[in-house]
C-alpha cells in the first residue's frame, strides 16, 4: 500500500496545476459547455473534461479536448451528470479534476 501511496503522489507532483476559474453552462438546453482559465505551466499541452452521473462515485466518461479553454459536449443535459477539468502535460500525467465554480453568463 505505501509503494501504491507513494506512486500516486509522484504522479501527482508531476502533474501539471488545475486549470482555475471553471465555469458552467447549459441550463433548459440539450448540451453542456464547460470554460475555464488556461493554465500557466510550459508542461501543459491540453485538457480532458470529465462527466460521471449524479450518483456515481468516480468518473465514468472522459474527453480529450485539447488546447482550447471552452468545450461544449453535446447531448448531455447538465442535470444528469458531474463535470470536471484536468489540465495535461506532455508526460501524460494529469491535474486533479478541477469543479465548476460558477456559471456561465450568457453572452
């Protein structure tokens, strides 16, 4: 158990910071969209968005998105489901999952 401890932590201090200022969006729509900050770290070639449903204990669905700090994922109504962020490095390790901490404003 401590090696697992202690491998899980590496990972961790390899990962790059989560992204910040992750908003959300989609209520009375048939879509989601996430935005967030971009993270400041030359490590950092992408993001993932997470979705688990209300009650699941862990991630179930994730997406590569890339480089790009506003996604929409189609189809899942923003009810239904949990949404989180993760910035990438080019190592493959990533950040915690980073919640929304806000809503987005319609524009």
């Amino acid at each position: 158990m401590t090696a697992l401890n202690a491998a899980v932590l590496a990972r961790l201090a390899w990962a790059p910071p989560a992204p910040t200022g992750v908003l959300i969006g989609g209520a009375v729509q048939p879509s989601t969209t996430l935005e967030w900050d971009a993270v400041d770290d030359p490590r950092v070639v992408g993001y993932k968005v997470y979705w688990r449903d209300t009650t699941a204990p862990r991630w179930q669905h994730s997406r590569w998105v890339g480089e790009v700090t506003r996604f929409t994922l189609d189809g899942l109504v923003i009810d239904n489901y949990l949404f989180g962020v993760a910035a990438v490095g080019r190592d493959g390790n990533e950040s915690v999952v980073a919640f929304p901490g806000g809503q987005i404003r319609r524009r």
